[in-house]
C-alpha cells in the first residue's frame, strides 16, 4: 500500500465563544494521496472552510492530527499555498509584485533575482495573465483576480495546493473557463489538491474523489465518492457519460435526499 | 434680426454631412479653454467675492474715528513692507515674515516629523497588540486631552531652554491623533490579508511595512493631517511664550509695541501656511494611498 501523502486523523474541531462551545468538525478522517484532486462538498455552514482551514494551518485543530509527509501540520506555510475565496491579493501591489511577494519569500535563499523574476513571469503566463502585469487588481476583473491568486499559490511549489470556494464568486461562463484551466494545470504539474466547493458538477468535472460532509453541528464525513472518469476530461463529452451521470447523481442524492439542509428553506 | 440667423443656420446644416470629423476637431479645440476657464471662475470667483465682502465690512467697521482695530486701508498702509516682500533682513530681530513662519515651519517639521513617527510605531503596537492597547490606550485618552500650552512649563523644566521646550510641545500635540488612528488602521486590516502574510510566513519586519503600513495607510494619513493640523495650531502658541524668531513671538512683540496692523498680516500668513500645510499633507496621503483606496 501507498504511504499516505496528506493524512488527516480523527480531527475535531470545536468553538468557543464566551460559555457557549459549538462543535464544528467531529472525527474527519481523510487520506490523500499525491497528485490526488480531491474535492469536499457539503452544505453552506458544515465546517468545509473549517476543514480546509486546519489543513493550512490558519486554524488550530481541537483534537486529532494532521500530518503531511509524516509531519504534523500546526502553523501555516507556503507548502500548503491556499487561493482564497475572495482572492486576497494585495491591492496596492500590481498583479506581478503579487505573485513575486510569493516567491521572493519561498525562494529568496534558493534562487537568484533573475530566477526569481522568471519563475514569477512563468506562473503568470501559466494562468494566461502574463498580459496584466502591471495592472492593480483594482483594474482586472474577477476572474483575473483569481487567476492571480492561483498564480500565487502555483509559485510557492506547495506540496498540496488548497482551494478555497475558488470559483464561488464567479459569474458560470468565468467559472467554466478557470475549471479548464485548473484542469490544464492539474494535468501538467500534477499537483496534490483539496478544493472546497458547494458546486456538484465542479465537483464531479475536477476531483478524483469527493468528500461529503454531513450537516453540522458535529460534521462528519458521510461518504466519499469515487468519481472514476480517466483525464483528460472534456466538459462536452461528460454531458453524456453514464459515469459521470452516475457520479453525479450519487453526490446530489447524498446532498438532497439523505442530509438535506433542513434550514435552507 | 431673422435674416442674419437664417443664413449662419444654412452652411451649418449643408456640410454636416459631408465632412464630419474635421469641424468637430477645430471646435473641440476652441472649446478646450472654455471648460477650464470656467472651472477656475467657478473654484476662484466664490471666495475672491467672499474675501472682498469681508474686507468691505471690516472696512466699514473699523473706518470709524476711534475705532479699536485698524480697518485694511490701515494695514496696507502701516504693513506694506511685511505684505510686499515677506524675505527683507534689516537686522537679527527684523526680518521678514517669510523667514519667520520658514524658522516655525522648521520647529514644526522636527516636531511633526518625530511625532509621525514615533506615532506610527506606537499606533501599529496598539493596534497589532490587545495587552498593549489595555495598557496604553486608558493613559494616552487621558494624555491627549492636554492642552498643547500646559505641556510647555513641564518641557521648559526639562529642557531648560526654548527651542526644544517648542519642539516637544509640537510633538506631543500632534502624535495622539497619529497614533490613534494607526491604530485603528492596523485594526482594521482585513483577515485575508493576514492570512496571506501567515501563508507566507511574513515575519514581523516584513509584515510591518508589506502589509501594516500600506494597509493602514488611508487612517494613517488622515491622522497625520490632523496632526499636521494641531501642531501648527501649537506652534505659534508655543512661540509667543518662549520667544526667537518664529512667526508667533512675532505676533507677541507687535503686540507689545502696539503694531496691530503687523499682527493682521501675521494672522494671514498662519493662516495661508497652516492651509498649505494641510493640502500637503492631504496630497501626499492621496498619492499614497491610491492602490488601497480602490479595492
């Protein structure tokens, strides 16, 4: 068997604000492996964010452990490069200080200036935002902004790359569009991904495997679906795929028929 | 009266549709001065009348025999020297008020200057640090509501001599609204921002001035502009006790030898340099913000 490249142990996770202790996350267990796509779905509200925030180490766990590479993960890091939600880029850099923040930090002992200049050039053009570089983010879209973000994560060379709701604030053409080049990038890089979503058939497009997580309070993972379909993927040709329909189905009834979201109404 | 309008109406309508593009640039062109010319009349003209009305009424009040204060007429007359040429030296103790308000403006540059950063630094602790904002917050709301004046018997003792007796009272006249609003800035840095520097393992140094400063740096600068604000306030209170050559002692001396028409030329100039002052400052904040402003 496969040692195990991101393990995450019997983790908990509970808040504590004044007396009242509310329990977010309770026993997640999850094994990824490298180069994996792994996706985690669940109602707004049930500690996905949460999860993804004690992988990166922005949040300490409560109980259990998280370990990469055989090593507990307990403060954040750049070998654990998270794109935001909101993208998160710094609005008084340009687009190309953004990205060369990133990368002058992790690698300012290990390669030189010009290295340094390139590889920062190199992630840009990776995300076809090469053209943009000097532009404030104040002056690109949204889209941009997260393929910026993306950028900027891409340039620490994590070992496993976090995704945060990525596309979520994104209009369904952009969202399709920055899917495809997420998948690009998966395909040539390999990287190992977690990717928060609230959107099935992101899930199902992207991941190799997708995690459910039950309703809070005291969320669990309810399943864990593999979706199965070799890559390269075509958005085109999955409408038709009895694997992909299965795969599909499976996460929506999971979703809507056995732990719907009773307060979304 | 029709006729003339007729025939201007007629070569108007025939070539517009012919040649479109070259009229439009020649008019364009002789339009540009229009709109500018317009905007200064409408930015100058308000206060320019409102000046003048004030100057009418001052006029009429003070033109009276007897009266207390002297009227413009009095001023231009009795002050021409100071109004026309602000730089003369006639000797150590009389020197235009240029030089004046210039060795005031340098007071308050050291003062200011120390006072911004200081401000700064202690500003970003407050804000960066609960147990520092529980310690120092009480005792600086209690501090800043001295008046600058009665700082300056304590800074004299201290000092035992004027000049950094009025430096220190421009300091720490100035530094509480600094601090203050740093403060407040660092506070409201966004968590994504912090995320991102913890991500990036930022250390203290570089989290200081990649995120604290440029993030903050809209509140920063609106306390250094009132801090601006209030130093100059302070100085020329400052100056008309301790003395020297600044524009306050200035105002001191001519009231001690009954030259009112040299203290109404000193009140323009304070006021003429503290607008200034503040534009600056306002300016440099605008330029330096731009990026944070539009997020």
């Amino acid at each position: 068997m496969e040692r195990p490249y991101l393990k995450i142990d019997h983790v908990s996770k509970t808040f504590q604000r004044g007396g009242a202790v509310s329990e977010v996350l309770k026993d997640v267990s999850l094994v990824i492996n490298k180069g994996e796509y792994v996706s985690v779905i669940g109602h707004s509200g049930c500690g996905k964010s949460t999860l993804l925030n004690m992988v990166s180490g922005l949040l300490p766990v409560t109980s259990g452990a998280i370990l990469l590479e055989d090593r507990e993960v307990n403060s954040p890091g750049p070998d654990r490069a998270v794109v935001f939600q909101n993208h998160s880029l710094l609005p008084w850099l340009s687009v190309y200080d953004n990205v060369k923040l990133a990368v002058d930090k992790v690698f300012s002992r290990t390669r030189s200036r010009t290295e340094r200049h390139e590889w920062t050039m190199h992630n840009l053009e990776l995300v076809q935002m090469a053209h943009a570089k000097d532009k404030r983010p104040a002056e690109i879209s949204g889209g941009m902004k997260q393929r910026v973000g993306l950028a900027r994560a891409l340039s620490m060379e994590p070992k496993v790359l976090l995704l945060d709701e990525p596309f979520g604030a994104l209009d369904a053409l952009t969202r399709a569009h920055l899917q495809d080049s997420v998948m690009q990038i998966h395909a040539s890089l390999g990287n190992t991904v977690i990717m928060i979503t609230h959107d099935v058939d992101e899930a199902v497009l992207l991941s190799d495997r997708i995690v459910m997580l039950t309703n809070g309070p005291a969320a669990h993972v309810g399943e864990v679906l593999d979706v199965g379909l070799g890559r390269p993927r075509k958005r085109l040709e999955l409408v038709s795929n009895t694997q992909y329909i299965k795969a599909r189905e499976g996460v929506l009834k999971f979703l809507y028929e056995r732990h719907r979201f009773v307060e979304a109404a | 009266m029709s006729l003339p309008l007729f025939k201007n109406d007629e070569p108007l309508v025939k070539p517009a549709a012919q040649v479109l593009s070259l009229p439009a640039r020649v008019q364009a062109r002789k339009f540009m001065f229009a709109p500018i010319l317009r905007k200064i009349a409408t930015a100058v003209v308000p206060p320019l009348v409102t000046v003048i009305a004030l100057l009418l009424i001052w006029q009429i009040l003070c033109d009276k025999p007897g009266a207390t204060l002297p009227a413009p007429t009095v001023v231009w007359k009795e002050a021409k020297d100071l109004i026309i040429d602000p730089f003369f030296v006639y000797g150590t103790q009389d020197v235009g008020l240029g030089w004046r308000v210039l060795v005031s403006l340098e007071r308050v540059a050291i003062g200011f200057g120390l006072a911004a950063v200081a401000g700064i630094l202690v500003g970003s602790l407050i804000g960066q640090s609960d147990w520092a904002m529980r310690g120092l917050d009480p005792v600086f709301q209690v501090l800043r509501t001295v008046p600058p004046l009665a700082w300056l018997p304590i800074s004299l003792a201290a000092f035992r001599d004027s000049s950094p007796s009025a430096i220190f009272v421009i300091f720490i006249t100035s530094i509480w609204p600094i601090i203050i609003n740093t403060a407040v800035g660092i506070r409201n840095i966004p968590m994504d921002y912090r995320n991102v520097a913890a991500v990036l393992r930022l250390n203290a140094f570089e989290f200081f001035y990649r995120i604290m400063i440029p993030s903050a740096a809209p509140y920063i600068f609106t306390g250094l502009r009132i801090g601006i604000g209030l130093a100059w306030l302070a100085i020329v209170a400052a100056e008309m006790l301790t003395g020297g050559v600044g524009i306050g002692f200035f105002i001191w001396d001519a009231w001690n030898s009954s030259r009112l028409p040299d203290i109404v030329v000193a009140l323009v100039y304070i006021g003429l340099v503290g607008f200034v002052l503040d534009r600056v400052v306002g300016f440099l904040g605008n330029l330096a913000t731009r990026g944070t402003a539009a997020s």
